[in-house]
C-alpha cells in the first residue's frame, strides 16, 4: 500500500533560533503587530511503500530519528495517512 507522510521538525524549547528571532523582529516593519514567539522549523513530505498503516508509521519514525531530525536539538512529530 502506498502512504503518505508529513515530518515537521523544530529545534526544543530552551534551543537558540536565531532565525525565527529575525523573522519576529522584522514582522513589526511589515506591518504585522502582535506577533511573538515565532520558532523556525522545516518539514518533510514524502510517499512510501508499507504492508499498512502501523509499518509506514514505523518506517517514518526511523527514518526520522535516523535522517532527517537532530533528536540532541530538534523534536519531531510524524504523521501518516
């Protein structure tokens, strides 16, 4: 069977990111007010072949903690359909 997945990844609370800091600072000269708290992340999308649900589920994951997030800095959540 054929899924589909979505990997977001973001660096821990308490972890530096300098770049939402940035992006937060020049919000304000945008016109957008109001905004705080802003964290920079990226995301994975990505088909697989799995016998279902559960094993694609699983496959992700490794691939996740093996590949695509820094578990020391970065959390992940995986999601499957």
């Amino acid at each position: 069977m054929r899924f589909e997945a979505l990997v977001e990844v973001r660096l821990r609370q308490g972890i530096s990111d300098p770049e939402g800091a940035t992006i937060e600072r020049a919000l304000p000269a945008l016109g957008f007010e109001g905004v705080s708290d802003v964290r920079v992340g990226k995301s994975f999308r990505f088909a697989l072949e799995a016998p279902d649900e559960k094993t694609a589920r699983e496959l992700s994951q490794a691939m996740t903690d093996r590949l695509l997030a820094n578990p020391v800095i970065e959390e992940a959540e995986v999601r499957v359909t």
